[in-house]
C-alpha cells in the first residue's frame, strides 16, 4: 500500500503543476452554452454552472490547496520541533512554561481558533499559511517535547553535557537525527490537516476568495448544484480525499518502520 501511495501522490503532483503546460484550458473562461455540460471529451470533468472547466479549475485550485498545505504544514512543523526540543532538552522552569503554553493552545478546539481568526483577519494563500501554522504547531511540539526528554536521559547525552559540549553541537548533532523519523511522521499528518482545515474554512466562504479558488472553493461552488451536476464538487473532493488518504498511509508506513527499529534497538 505505501508503494501505491507514494506512486499515486507523485501522480497527483505531477497531473497539478505539470499537467497545466500541457492542458491549456482556461479555468475562468464563461461559456453560456455549456452550462453544467456532464463529462466528455470536450470537457473531461464537465462544466460548472457558469460553463468553466472543472479540471481547469481542479488543477489550479490544487496548486493553491497543495501549497498551503505543504508551506503552513512545514512552518508549523519547524515551530513544534524548535518548541518540543526547548522543552525536553532544557527541562525544568522552561519545559513547564512551554507546557503551560501548548495546553492553553490546545483548550481552544482547532477549527475554531481557526475560523475565530479568519474571521477578522480578509483570507488569502499567505494569512491561511500563517493561520495554520500558528494552530497546528501543538502536537507536533508534543511530540518532540516527550522524546527528547527520552534522549536526553541516555547516558551519552549525559557525558556530552558534562564534557561542556554546546547545546547547539548536542541538538543538531544527535538529537536531531533521532528525531528524524518522528518529525516525518507529524509532518505528513499535518500536510494532510491542513489541506482539509484550508478546504473546510474556503468552504465555509471564509478562505480563498474570487477569482481565485481552491479545492475547498470548489466544492462550496458546487454544493448548489449537487443534486442535478455531481461531478462539480465530486473532482475536487476526490483530490482531497486521493491526497489525505495517501499522505495518511505513507504516515503509518514511516511510523511502524520507526517502531521495527526501535524493538531491533
């Protein structure tokens, strides 16, 4: 299955940011005649209701959906690491006021903050990043925070320490390999989380807005339509799911390669 998912994901990169050089149907071109027109051969996922491209518009949605994905979920990533790291390495009054500070992060339910902050905020591809990253940052931290509390009770931590070795040296030297398989872990699940938190919020009208669009904006777009035109929210939404479902199995095959080692160990 990871082999599959791997080959499938490259598929869906390769059909969003190549594909469009080659398909070179414009995504905001109107056409009064071909209004909600079914898949064919003319339009190969059909036509919304203002006559537009759906795979036009699927493939340049998912640019955007995959870069706030990629971009919010690998800032948030480094923000947790950075977080996890301090915490677990330093231990003591640091530690607790970081704990402090990611259970007061972690009492607001995630979706929430992020609509209470979009709210106020006008949405666009860069305030969603940082929107993300700021609310997805917490598990990953978590995560880092409790295995480096691990790895800096092994013993050769312990005599680097004593030797005067920098912090610094200690860090990026052996904890960060260690952390390595972890840090993949939580950052395909957080890619996958924010691909589904931007296409829930640009669903709900509070992300990306028009003219530009994104998986989420398309699927809102077809929800009027639904019942008579399935296939102008079906395409984006299969994207979403393809994309989620693979990020998510490739997650589970890191992580119990990271546990075969660690039983070998």
């Amino acid at each position: 299955m990871f082999k599959i998912a791997i080959y499938l994901l490259g598929l869906v990169f390769i059909s969003i940011f190549i594909l469009p050089f080659f398909y070179t149907v414009s995504p905001y071109d109107l056409n009064p005649s071909e209004i909600l027109a079914s898949p064919s051969f003319s339009h190969i996922f059909g036509t919304d209701r203002l006559g537009r491209d759906v795979l036009a518009r699927v493939l340049l949605g998912g640019q955007t959906s995959l870069i706030i994905g990629i971009l919010s979920a690998s800032i948030a990533s480094f923000i947790g690491l950075f977080i996890g790291i301090t915490a677990g390495y330093f231990k003591g009054k640091i530690d607790k006021s970081i704990v402090i500070l990611i259970d007061l992060f972690l009492t607001f339910p995630t979706f929430f903050l992020l609509l209470a902050l979009v709210s106020y905020i006008q949405a666009s591809a860069l305030v969603l990043i940082i929107v993300i990253s700021i609310t997805g940052w917490m598990s990953m931290a978590r995560l880092i925070r409790s295995e480096s509390f691990a790895i800096g009770n092994k013993s050769f931590i312990k005599i680097l320490k004593l030797s005067n070795v920098s912090n610094l040296k200690i860090i990026f030297k052996y904890f960060a390999p260690l952390l390595a398989p972890i840090f993949l872990i939580s950052f395909t699940f957080g890619v996958g989380g924010a691909i589904l938190a931007e296409s829930g919020l640009s669903f709900l009208g509070l992300g990306i807005n028009p003219p530009d669009m994104s998986w989420g904006s398309l699927l809102s777009d077809g929800k009027a339509v639904i019942d008579i035109s399935w296939w102008v929210s079906f395409f984006p939404g299969l994207f979403i799911f393809l994309v989620t479902f693979c990020l998510i199995q490739i997650s589970d095959y890191l992580q119990q390669k990271a546990n075969t080692k660690e039983v070998i160990n």
